[in-house]
DNA sequence: AGCGTTTCCGGTAACGTTGCCGATAGTTTT
DNA sequence: AAAACTATCGGCAACGTTACCGGAAACGCT
C-alpha cells in the first residue's frame, strides 16, 4: 500500500495518472499530489569547479565573507583573509566568470566581425586590436562574415545575444543595410566600425584615408615621369574606389595632366578581369606608362601577366598597388604601396571602444583617420624624378 | 527627532555609529540598526535588455510558462504558446546566454590558443574551426602566445575561467612545460592538440606528417637530379626540426646519397642566420645543386639572397619549402613547397572536439595525421627527371 | 559604568534562466 | 458518478557571485 509522503495515511492515497514517465498518486486527505519513485538524485554528479560556497564551507564562514576577502574588500579582518585566501589556493579555487558577469553584466569581452580573417590586412587589424584588448583586461571574440551580409548579421547578433561589452566591425562587401548595427539593433552595446564604415550609423570610426593614399601613388608616378598613368578601380558603387579614383584625379590635375577614360577600368577583383582590362590596355595605340592597382591582389596579378608578356617592369610600365603586406616586398620586382597600417586601424579602434566604456553616455562618437605611407619598391622606379633616391624597401 | 524604522518610535533611538558614509542608528525599544538615508534607489536605471520576466509580466504568466513556450517545451497550449512568441517578439526578447550558460555549464564557446594569428598558417588552420565550430553552433575566442610561454600560459587560465567548453591549442615556441593544459588544470575541459604537440599530455591530436613531407620534397629534388642537397633546418631541440631532417635522411638514404654533415644547418629561423648558412655553402669547394629549407619564410631568404647573388634558381641550386602560402605562387620563381592543408588541420581539430563532447567519458583520445601534398613549381625543377613533367602551379 | 563607535561577519536578495514538481480544471474511463 | 487520467500552468530552487544591510562583539571615551 501506497503511503502518502506528508501525512504518512495510506487509505487515502488514489492513483492520479501517469506523467512524466511515472505513476502519480494524489492523497485524498491532505489533498497532496506525488510520484512513487523518488528523483534518482543525481546519480552521477555532475564535475564542478570549486565555488566560493566549497571555500566557505571548508572555513565554516559565510559565502559573501569568502567574496570579500578575495576581491580586497575592507570590512574583513586580516587573519580572516589570509585564512580564506589560503583555503582559496589549496582548493584551486577559480572564481566563474559567467556568474560574475551575469552579476555585473559586464563580459569584460570584445566581439569583432570581419570579412576574412586569413587576409593579411584583417589578421593584422585583430591584432592591433588583441594587443589593446589584452592590455586593458579584455578578451576578443572574432566572427567572419565571408563578405556575407547574412553571415554578418548573424554573428552581430550571436555576439549581442552573447552580450559582449562592444563590437568592432568591419562590413562585409555585401552589405547595404546597416539596421543590425543601429543602437536599438544592439542594445545600447557601443559600436565601432573600422575600415569600411557606415554613415548611416552614428558611431565612432577608424578609416583610412584612400585619397589621400591614392593621391601619394599617382604623384610619385607621375614624379617618376609617368604620363599615361591608368587605374585599375573596383566596382563603382565601392566607396574605397570610389576615393582611391578621386584621390588619382586629383594628383593628375593637380599636374595638369589629362584625364583619359580609356585607362580607367572598373573590375571586380578578379585575377582575370585584371588581366582582360590589362590587355585592353596594352592593345591601345597608346597603352598607358604606369598602372595604379587600387586592390594589392590585382597588383600582384598584374606583375605576373606583365612578366609573362614580356614586358619590363618598371621600365616599359609601372605598376603600385595599394595595401602593404609581407608579398609586397617578396615579389620581383618589390611592389610599390601605400602601408595601410592595419595594425594601428585595429589598435585605434580598440582604444575607441575603451574610451566609450568609460565615458559612457559622454561619449562622442568621432571618427579617426589614418593615412598610409607611400612606400616605394623597383616595380615603380622609373629613375627620371627625384623618388628614385628614395631608400628602397626591399 | 529620528524615528525608528521597525517600530516607529523615537524615544528609543540613539546613534550607532558612522558607516559607509551614513549615520547610523539603533533602537533601544527593538533592537534594530538602521541608517538614515535611505538608498537612493537607483537614480539611473541601468539599461536592461528583456527578459523572460518582462515577457512573463507583460501577459500574466509565469516566467516559467515562457521559459517552456519558447523552448518548444511540452508542457504548454498552442495557444499560449503562440501568444507568448508573439510577445517576445514585440519586446524584442532575446534570452540571456551569461544565464543560460550559468545554467547549463555550457557555454557553446571553444577557446582557441595559437601563437600567432599574422601567420597564413594559423590564420587558415582558424578559419577551419570556426567553419567546423559555426555548423555545431560553437562560437571561437581566440587567444595569441605571441610565442611567449607566459602568454600561452595565462591565455589557458583565462579562456579556462570563462567555462570554454573546449580548447584548441597550438603550443609556443618557448613551452615546455606543459602542466597547465593537463586534465587536472583544465579542470576537465577537453583539450586539443594542433601542429605544435605534446606526448605529456594524453589528449586528442592533429599533427602534419612532417617526415613525409620532407621525404617527398627531398626524392622530388633527387628525381629532379640533384645530389648535394642542403637542409636548412630549425633548432635541433624543435620536434618539426627533427622530424623534416629524418624525412630528408630518409630520403636520401633511400638512395642511397652520401649523407654529408656540411649540407645540413639549424639555424634560429632569422633571415640572417639564413643567408650566413647560404654564404657558408657557396664557399664550399662542392657547394650544394640542392637547399630545402623546412620553413617557408627561410626559403623565400634563400632565393631573394641567391638573387642577389647572381646565382640561378632552380639551374644552379634549386630551392624547396615547406608550407605553401599564397606567396609562394607569386615570388620569382615559384616556390616548390608541401602544402601542409592549415585548414583541414583547424577542421579536423574542431571535429575531434565535436567528437569529445559527444562521447564524454567514452572518448578515446586519438592523434590525427595530415599528410602534406607535393606542390612543384619552377624552384626545384630542374628538368632532369619526370617530375618535370608535372603540371605547373604558377 | 554608560554611551557612542568601530570592526567584522552572516544573511538575504538579485542577476536571468530552466528543471522539477505540485496544483487545478477539465476530460475520459469504469 | 466516482475514479482515473490529461493538459496546462504556477511556484520553487538552483547555477555562482556579490551588493547591501543587520547583528553583535569589541573598543574607546567620558
């Protein structure tokens, strides 16, 4: 006979169904409801980390003592804590990150979203930002976005669900709509956007400064003795083509040359697309003397298509590329570029979200501009201006 | 005149004290301590995201009904249930993972230590977890050693303190010692060896197959007619170091070449150290017609020095790598190298972690091995034997 | 001695979520 | 119609930590 468990009567116990996997039973007297097999307690116990409650228990003092003594409060004596911390370290104790952060709402974590973290440019821009991060006690939590927009949306919000304490972002190409970076989208978590940007939110910035990079290429070229300098641009609706192109028209009619629209392409990065607008090129009655690649991949292509033509580089044509990786320097001939300093776009912009953490609501977003250092290899040095006695980076 | 806040007199109330900045008062009549101000009731609302309470309160159940309702519980009318997804969704609810892991002691987050995420090597190898880790839902926090054993070291302990579930870990140049990712440290957490391994510690590895990479470099350069190949090897202490020199001795053993001790080198990996080895076998009266060098930094040195030089690749000494970055397509010659697949490396890591979840205790550790491929480029070919024949990667 | 003060520790609640179980109304079976 | 059952929902507790405050003993001063 069935025995209700408050009362301890048995007469009065009846049936009440089947739930869960087990016969349930219902006590008429006390009108109390209960299961006969009692829960197999945890047979196996779950591994746990040592807690602040096991340290406490070994002490026989109170959970909040324990916390006092290892987080330096005052109200606590000196023989107290020193007992407790030694317990702490005898006991391995670690404290749980997620219950203080749950605490605090506080992660003490970075999220970053790039497009591609094996290219250089990005690798180097996360550690710019790790160095900072690490500095100041934070740890960084990196997504890529493979330049797709949905994969990009994605990853902000499995970070804001995550609920890092910033996001560092650089958008994917595809990307046009910027909602899910929008303060209501994220919650209030600050937001920092580094290398391509979006006006249409209001949050701090690191950018480069693409025309005024494009503008140092062209001027050395045409100091260089270039003339027929083409430009081998991305699609127009980009905005770094867009100012790398202006950023090139400018340096030309700041030397009064003329503006030729047969040696300006627009391509979508491809290797073979750069190679195709080459050929149109070289079969131009005047092909050009000097080629501004604004993508340091298309560079590179076009040096080998060059050499495969047997065509002097950069006697017969020069060629710069933009974005100075390690291959710059490796290919032969050395690449002319502009360093882009990636490194310190990621830094700064690190330092942008530390600076909004601690300003908080006073915080105004700004936008902070670095500007790249024209760095000049053989693939450009056509020896007739002064560049030519420039120390070169081999 | 003061009133006591239990029983409201104030006859009985005297003062007790100043602490933490507030007068402090206890009365006599019921034995209770109180302070004057009262808190001031937190001014500035901290920003809250919802929660489930907000949605509870908001339609008059219980947060646990939509706790239920919104984790496709059971136990919950299709009624509410849709009422409640609804709710959350006009509130924008979006469950808290801090909590949740604090719950589960899952946190779906794979900690990864690798030394340096520049490196084209770890920068794929990372992409292949996070590509492995994203299918299952797993987020990556990435850490650098920056080849500092301290760094490594603290790196573990903080990725351990956030609860990772896992860690992926590629050892610094400087570790040696290796308690800190031994069960008893990692306090359970599953550890992964990649690339850089330990034998101390019996977890789940994924190594290249470092002697058959350097075996089929070496017997290509001997099918390509070398005889006197050089070895340009690492620290004699590095395991890569010696396993790449027994794949080579084997190699040659194989046939049956005389093994000479002037040809082989272990330098530091420094591009000067590189070249004073080269300088070393031109001077010899017999200097090589062949160099691998085990790193791929070290060969692309070798073949900017012999340029330098005046000294013809592959005619006169032909070169050989190890590691087949996208630059090593693009330098002058080709370079011949092993790929050695960083990112099946990072995939079948992450598998084998996937693997150790799912099975827990009945996990088997086991090591992995990937074979690096044979990539020929115009480097090593010096035309004499079949591989020639090869089909080119330009 | 009497009163006010300081020191130090314990208890409680809350961060947000979910598993477990009890309660209740309505429905079906005997 | 009583007994047995089902479908739903609420409440409690716990994950680990810490802020806040009350209690009590020790201390200091007149």
């Amino acid at each position: 006979m069935i025995k209700c468990t408050k009362c301890q009567l048995a007469d009065s116990v009846m049936r009440a169904g089947f739930v869960r996997g087990r016969q349930r039973y219902q006590c008429k007297a006390c009108n109390f409801h209960f299961t006969d097999e009692k829960p197999l307690a945890v047979p196996e116990r779950k591994r746990r980390q040592t807690t602040i409650s096991d340290v406490a228990k070994a002490l026989g003092v109170a959970p909040s003592t324990v916390s006092r003594a290892l987080n330096g409060h005052s109200d606590i004596s000196a023989t107290t804590r020193q007992a407790i911390i030694e317990v702490a370290r005898q006991l391995d104790y670690h404290p749980n990150l997620l219950a203080q952060s749950l605490k605090s709402s506080e992660t003490y974590t970075i999220g970053v979203v790039i497009p591609d973290i094996e290219r250089p440019f990005f690798a180097t821009a996360i550690s710019g930002i790790q160095q900072v991060a690490a500095e100041a006690g934070y740890r960084v939590m990196i997504c890529q976005s493979k330049e797709s927009y949905a994969t990009e949306v994605s990853n902000v919000q499995a970070l804001i669900a995550s609920r890092v304490d910033g996001l560092l972002i650089c958008h994917s190409r595809e990307t046009e709509n910027f909602d899910h970076v929008k303060p209501q989208a994220c919650r209030g978590v600050p937001v920092i956007h580094f290398d391509r940007v979006s006006n249409e939110v209001d949050s701090a910035k690191v950018i480069l400064d693409d025309w005024n990079g494009a503008f140092q290429v062209t001027e050395h070229l045409i100091e260089q003795g270039a003339r027929r300098i083409a430009i081998l641009a991305g699609p127009e609706s980009l905005l770094i083509s867009r100012n790398r192109l202006a950023g090139y028209l400018s340096a030309i009619q700041k030397y009064k040359l003329p503006i030729l629209d047969e040696l300006r392409a627009h391509i979508d990065f491809r290797t073979e697309s750069a190679v195709a607008a080459l050929d149109a090129w070289l079969a131009l009655p005047n092909p050009p003397d000097a080629i501004f690649a604004i993508n340091y991949v298309n560079a590179f292509d076009l040096l080998i298509a060059l050499k495969a033509r047997h065509i002097r580089v950069p006697e017969e044509v020069a060629v710069v590329g933009f974005g100075d990786e390690f291959m710059a320097s490796m290919i032969e001939p050395g690449l002319t570029t502009v360093n882009l300093h990636p490194y310190r776009i990621g830094q700064q912009a690190a330092r942008l979200f530390l600076e909004q953490i601690q300003q908080k609501e006073q915080f105004q977003p700004r936008t902070f501009v670095i500007t790249g250092d024209l760095v000049v290899r053989q693939s450009s040095l056509k020896g007739k201006g002064p560049a030519s006695f420039f120390k070169l980076n081999i």
